[in-house]
C-alpha cells in the first residue's frame, strides 16, 4: 500500500510544480502551478480549481488575464495572443460572451506612429 501511494506522489510530483497554499491536501488561496507541457497559471484557487482572478499563460505565448470559475475562463478578463493582439471582454464558462470594441495590438507590437502628417 506505502508503494502505491509513493508510486502515485512521484508521478504527481514530475507532472507539476505547484507553489501556494494547501488546505486538506487541496489548491486553495493564492497560487502558482505550472504544467510539464509549459503551461503557467498563477491566481486564485478553490479546492484544486481555477477560481477568482488569475493570469494563465500558454508555452506558445498567449496569455488571458482576469476571472476564472471552475478552472475556465469566466468573467472580465482579457486574452492577448502570441501576435499581441488583445480581445477584452466578458467570458462565460470558458467562451467569449461579450467582446469589447477596442480590439488593439499590445504596444510591444505595434508600430511607430509617423511624426509627420501630411496635409
């Protein structure tokens, strides 16, 4: 029985990295958990799921930044593509509900305004 629950807590262990608080051997408060395929989120936990308000950012770059709800994206948040484009707005139950109308690219992507304007 020690060997199986051993066996279990290594595998556990190599499949994530998690650095925040513990109640009943659960995620719960503020945290941050990393995934072995790159994928980070760091935020606000409720018994081992995403809940409250939280970043997530993907190993291709992506990152959503806002509220979660049974780890899906849920509330205000905004999500900002590996491109930089950014979609704000409201999100229910993981999906998109009501895009905000200043769809803009982050400023590390953006490009130079001209200084020159011609009349």
């Amino acid at each position: 029985m020690a060997e199986a629950f051993l066996s279990s807590a290594m595998a556990l262990a190599m499949t994530f990295s998690n650095k925040g608080e513990f109640k009943e051997n659960l995620i719960n408060g503020y945290g941050k958990y990393a995934w072995t395929s790159g994928k980070v989120f760091e935020g606000d936990w409720i018994e081992n799921k995403m809940n409250g308000q939280g970043k997530m950012v993907w190993p291709d770059g992506k990152v959503y930044e806002g509220g979660f709800l049974n780890d899906k994206r849920h509330g205000k948040g905004k999500l900002i593509s590996k491109d930089g484009k950014v979609t704000e707005g409201v999100w229910t139950n993981g999906k998109l509900d009501k895009k905000d109308d200043n769809e803009r690219r982050t400023t590390k992507n953006r490009k130079p305004e001209s200084k020159h304007s011609i009349n």
